[in-house]
C-alpha cells in the first residue's frame, strides 16, 4: 500500500521511497526478454500460457517504438 510515495508493507516497519522501486526503460526491455526467454522460448516444463507471451510480447513491443 503506498502513501504520499511512501510503500508500507502491510504495518510492518518497513518503509521504502518508492524511488527505490523505479526501473529505467532500458532494464525494463531487459527483463520482460528476460522472463520471455526464460519461461516461455527456451522452457521444457516452465511454460506460460500463449495469451501471458502474447502480452509480454506487447508491452516488449509497446516499449520498442
């Protein structure tokens, strides 16, 4: 739950700057390969439904333009 830019994990004392949590674009692009590769084009056993890639491939994409 956020508060002003604050992250609260559920009362517990933690609290963290949302900064913290921003990714930039390009590590963005990097992970969604990444979980593409990993749980989809490369996977025997860990394999994500078509729709879940279709959409990765989307955003992927989106952010390629």
């Amino acid at each position: 739950m956020t508060n002003n830019g604050i992250l609260f994990d559920s009362g517990i004392d933690v609290v963290m700057e949302k900064e913290e949590f921003k990714m930039n674009k390009k590590e963005i692009i990097k992970e969604l390969r990444e979980i593409l590769k990993v749980y989809h084009y490369d996977s025997k056993t860990e394999q994500m439904s078509k729709d879940v890639a279709t959409s990765l491939e989307n955003l992927l994409g989106g952010l390629l333009k």
